[in-house]
C-alpha cells in the first residue's frame, strides 16, 4: 500500500514538472524581431532585397527552442498566436533563411520548384506561418504569384494559413482586380474561421483593417467581406461587419445592402410563415409592423402581398397600415396607387393623421401637383390636424419647383408666425429660388433672418449665392461674397472651386481663374472632371490652347476620362488655331469612347472646318449630323454657305442653299444676303 502510494507521489510529482516546464516554456519572453505588417511592409524598398534572415543566432530562442522541440510551441505576434508542434529544430531553419531572398524565391514558384530545399524548409519549421505573409508581402508586385504560392502552401500537409495571410492574400489580388480570387479568398476565411472554435469570425473585419497598409487595395475589400457574409446567410455577422465599416467611414456599397436586405426580408417571410404553421395567428399589429419595415427598405412587393393576404384573413388594416403603404407609393412616385389607397382608407372609415397628411403632401409636391397639394392642406387644416415643420417644408419646396416664389414666402411666413423655425435645409431651397430667379436682393435678406436666428450659412448655400452673382454677371460680387464665407469659417468644397473657376473662365477672367485653380491644389482638394472641363473651356476661348492642352493630358493622367465639353472645347481651340490633325485625334478619341456627338461638337466641328478651308471635312460632318436628326441652327448654315462663296465654290454652294430652303433649314430673308 505505502509502495502504491510512494509511486502515485512519484507519478504527481512528474506530472507537476512538467507543467511547470510547459507553462515556463509558454511564458517564456524572448527578444525578437517585430513582426508588425507594417515592419514587414516597409522591411525594403525593393521587394527583391526582402532578406529573411529575421533572428540573431545569440538570441535567447535557442534555450527556447530546447524545449520546442519535444513539446508544443506557441508563439505570439501582433496579430496572431501560432500553436502548432514543430518539425525540426530552429538551427535548420535559420542556416536556410539567413541566405535565402524573394528573387531566388521568386524563380521557384515560377518554375513550380516545389521540392527545392530553399522552400522545402520553410514548412519544417513552426515559424512558417510567419514566412508565408513576409513572402506574400515579398511577392506583392505580382499578385498572381503570391496567389500560386498561397494555394500551394495552403495545400501542405501540418500547414494552415492565419487570419493574417489570408488578409494579406485578399488585399493583394483585390488591388491587382482580381476580384473572383477576392471573393473566393474570404470565403474560404470564414468557413475556416467558423470551424476554429473561440475564433469570431468579425475579427476578420480586424485583420483586414490592420493589414490595409500593406497596399492600397481601397474600401471594395471591405465590402467583400460584407457580401460573402450575407451570401453565407451570416446576417448578424453581416450587421456587425456593416457597424465597424460604419464606424470606419468605410460603407459598403449599394448593390450589398440590398442583397442583406433581401435576405433579412427573405428570412421574415419565412418566420412568418413559420409562426402561422405553428398554429400562431398573426393579428393587425404583426402584419402592420411587417408591411411598414418592407415599405421602408422599399420592397413594395413583399408589403403588399402581406396587405392582401391581411384582407384575406379577415384582419382590418388600421390608419398605421395604410399610413406605410400611403408613405411608401408617394416616395416611390406611385401616386395613383397611393390615391386609390387613401380612398379605400377613407371607404373603410379609418381617419387620417398628420403621418399621412405629410406623405400625401410631400408627394404631391414632388411631382408638382401643387393644385391637388393645396386640396390636401386644406382639408387637414379642416380636419384640425395643425401642419407640422414637415408639412410645411413640402409646400415650400412644391412652390419653389413650380417657380411660385411669392406663395413659397406666404407659407415661410405662416409657418414662423405659427411659432415653427425654419431650418436650414428650408432656408437653403429658399436661397436657391431666388438665385434661381436672379433675385439677389432677397437672397440677402433671407441670409440676414437666417443670421437673427443664429443660422449659418453652409458650403452648399454659399455656392448657390457664388454661382448666382456669377450668372447675373456680378463678378466682383461673387469674390467678394466667396471672401466674406471664408472669413466667417464657412468651408469651400471642390464644388465651391469649380463654380469659381467657371464663373471667372466666361468673365474672361483666366488668370484669376487660374490662382483659384492652384490654391484649391495647395489646399489639398483633388480638381474633378468638371474643374478641369471648366478651366479648358475657359482656355480655350481665351486663345491659350497650350495650356488647355496640358490640363487635358494631366486629367487624364489623373485617371479621369474627359467629358464631351471637355473634347468640344479642345476640338474647337485646336480648330481655331488651325491644329486640323490635332482636332482629328480628338474626333477619334471621342469615337473610341463611345462617345454621342452632340450639337454643340457638331457646330464647333462644322464651323471650326470650313472657317479653316476644309469644306470638304465640314461637308461630312454637315451631312452626317442631319442624317442623325441633329438640326444645325440657322447661323451655323449660314457660317457654311458664305464660306462656299467666299472660297468661289459656287456650284456646291447653290446646291447646298436649295437642300438647306427644301429642308426649312434657313428662312427666305436669310438667301436673300446670297446670290441666285
């Protein structure tokens, strides 16, 4: 008994040992090397210079290694912790990497070298995971060889990528464009992050974030990640990936979030239905609750199948139900449908609120049914249901799109006297009324209420004014406002600029035009397509072709492909400058972007070639704009014909006059200036 005893104290103390040892060995710390993405990405200028010789031979993960080699390894990083049983000891690893580079690497995987001993030895060692991202990031300028050693080292037996190098992996064929192998890639991690239990899959979204320096690969990846969730049925992943992109200023795009929202109503109607088999009978309020979230996510379909499947089982649609579908038919512009639905309300004796007032209203006044709109005030006001901020922010935008300006005020006024304040998107449409109307006089007495009540005016509002001043031929207004905005703190958007830029360029005030242009760059806002089109433009007609020739090559340099104004400019400076082959590169530019000519390429083309001796050239385009229903003006006809008789081509041009007169082209008193 004592003998049985003595060997179980034996056996204890054995077993305590070596737990002791284990948690000395997972304890243990090390100086090593940081293994940061970011260490790893900036590691070389040059990626064939990527040395992977990481550890001092004299470091203390020799003693570590003692004991790695007989018991399980873990091994910490910035982002992963590595547990695996290593396969060899460390010196065979280290004599290998401490001369092996990314181009020797490069030429193996090229050459499919799997066997090699250089990349053999990487999987003989418990640090492999950790190569495998330095070599993901060695390989980054050429994602179609990373993505080959990816799946080959994914493939080896004892070998599993981290979160890391998959996240890497991702960044790399996404900005390569490669976006199936982005697809498949996340795909893959999310399967495999849902079979290792104690791994949330979210932490995926994390990774991906922490590893974004590695390259530019943009925002898209992130809504990979969102779509792959929503496509695995994830949802509450999904939500969750949708509040940290959210909270990153990063958000998915359009086309995902209607996928979620099909799945979310896909998989409502089947706890619906789920609920009805059970035996449960959903009452009004199932339904209305139901029929109001499809009608706010816009899935008219959904809403009224469930209204008629309501009506079905004898359940009477309360003022809530049809106060959803009301509100949803008038934003989508279905205001038939919503009138029929306000009769079969007022049919069924269901009163109407202010809610359905409002969307009734705001409707109407959107389509510019402004008649029918004030029948609608009217009886809500008869009904004793006092308009709200939204009511009247309705009508005010219906009277400013009708151009009724004085009934826009009426309503502004009534609503103040009624103790509701104006914000500031309602002053920000009456703003654009009056600018739209040239009356700036009134504009600065809405922007001095604006200042009594403590409402400042935004960037949107100030270049609405700016851009007034400007079409009313106030330049030195318009400055001078855009400088009053910029001492009060208001911020000028690239919107701002271009509006600025346009306005001085059809001054004629190009050299103005151009400061404004270099300190929006200096501010660091990035000129757009309509910046650069403005300024061309602007060039152009004041003879410095030169210089719009350089704007134009650095947009498109820039990435951004110029717009038919853009070309039309460029096309009709060239011509007037007499640089016929350069006007005939731009034509074909043009064609080989499919771009439609319109009248105003067309006119520049016509005018531009005749006015250079090019009758024949101006013929064509003449001709070729009337076989495509495009009718040229009177004076661009007129341009053409004196051109014939100027150059003594009278034949062609008593022909062309007689098709022009048969076509109605130009009138009897304009032949009159031509001989018979």
């Amino acid at each position: 008994m004592m003998k049985l005893s003595a060997e179980l104290l034996l056996a204890f103390a054995s077993l305590l040992s070596a737990m002791l040892l284990f948690f000395r060995t997972l304890f243990h710390v090390s100086r090593r090397a940081s293994f940061r993405v970011i260490s790893l990405s900036s590691n070389s200028s040059h990626p064939d210079s990527l040395s992977f010789n990481v550890f001092n031979p004299s470091s203390s993960l020799t003693s570590i290694n003692a004991y790695c080699i007989s018991r399980p390894f873990f091994w910490f990083t910035s982002f992963l912790c590595i547990f695996r049983l290593p396969f060899v000891s460390y010196s065979n690893a280290n004599n290998s990497f401490q001369y092996l580079d990314i181009g020797s690497l490069r030429k193996i995987i090229q050459q499919d070298l799997w066997n090699d001993p250089k990349i053999v030895v990487l999987f003989d060692s418990a640090l492999a995971p950790i190569w495998v991202s330095k070599i993901l990031l060695g390989l980054r300028e050429d994602p179609k060889l990373a993505l080959k050693f990816f799946k080959w080292a994914g493939s080896q037996v004892g070998f599993r990528h981290t979160t890391e190098s998959y996240c890497i992996i991702v960044h790399l064929v996404f900005r390569a464009r490669m976006y199936t192998d982005a697809h498949d890639t996340v795909k893959e991690v999310i399967m495999n992050s849902r079979m290792d239990m104690g791994f949330p899959v979210c932490n995926i979204f994390d990774m991906l974030w922490s590893t974004r320096n590695i390259c530019v690969s943009g925002s898209g990846v992130f809504d990979v990640l969102f779509s792959v969730f929503v496509e695995l049925g994830l949802l509450e992943e999904a939500n969750e990936c949708f509040s940290r992109m959210r909270n990153f200023r990063t958000l998915p795009k359009a086309r995902s979030c209607n996928f979620l929202l099909h799945r979310l109503s896909k998989s409502a109607f089947e706890y619906f239905s789920e609920m009805k088999n059970n035996g449960l009978k959903p009452n009004v309020v199932t339904y209305s609750t139901l029929i109001d979230a499809f009608c706010k996510e816009g899935m008219m379909q959904g809403a009224i199948k469930l209204f008629v499947d309501m009506r079905r089982t004898g359940l009477l649609p309360n003022e809530f139900t049809y106060t959803s579908l009301i509100d949803a038919n008038c934003k989508a512009g279905n205001l038939t449908e919503a009138w029929k639905l306000l009769n079969d309300m007022l049919q069924a004796g269901v009163k109407l609120n202010i809610v359905t007032y409002t969307a009734l209203l705001d409707g109407l006044c959107k389509a510019g049914r402004m008649i029918e709109a004030e029948e609608v005030f009217r009886s809500m006001l008869k009904d004793g249901i006092s308009p709200n901020q939204q009511v009247y922010t309705a009508l005010v935008h219906g009277y400013i799109k009708a151009e009724r300006m004085e009934d826009a005020m009426k309503i502004l006024k009534q609503m103040t006297e009624c103790n509701i304040k104006p914000d500031l998107i309602l002053y920000g449409s009456i703003i654009w009324g009056h600018c739209s109307q040239r009356k700036l006089e009134e504009t600065k007495l809405i922007l001095e209420e604006m200042k009594s009540r403590g409402i400042s005016a935004n960037p949107v509002i100030s270049t609405t004014i700016i851009d007034a001043y400007f079409k009313a031929g106030k330049s030195s207004d318009a400055l001078n406002f855009f400088q009053e905005m910029q001492d009060v703190g208001v911020e000028a958007t690239i919107v701002t600029y271009c509006v600025l830029i346009d306005g001085l360029c059809k001054a004629g005030i190009v050299e103005l035009a151009v400061d404004y242009f270099c300190r929006m760059l200096s501010l660091g806002l990035q000129p757009n397509v309509a910046v650069y089109t403005s300024l061309i433009d602007g060039l152009c007609k004041n003879n410095c072709i030169e210089s719009a020739k350089k704007l134009f090559d650095e947009m498109q340099c820039r990435g951004m492909t110029p717009d038919i104004t853009a070309f039309t400019a460029l096309i009709d400076g060239n011509l007037k400058h007499g640089n016929l082959q350069e006007a005939l590169v731009l034509i074909s530019r043009m064609t080989e972007l499919a771009i439609e000519f319109d009248l105003h390429v067309y006119t520049s083309l016509v005018s531009g070639f005749s006015q250079c001796g090019e009758l024949h050239q101006a013929r064509k385009f003449f001709n070729e704009m009337i076989e495509k229903g495009i009718l040229p003006e009177e004076v661009l006809c007129i341009c053409l014909l004196r051109e014939y008789y100027k150059r003594g081509q009278l034949d062609e041009a008593i022909e062309l006059k007689n098709e022009m007169e048969r076509m109605g082209l130009i009138t009897e008193s304009a032949t009159m200036q031509f001989p018979v």
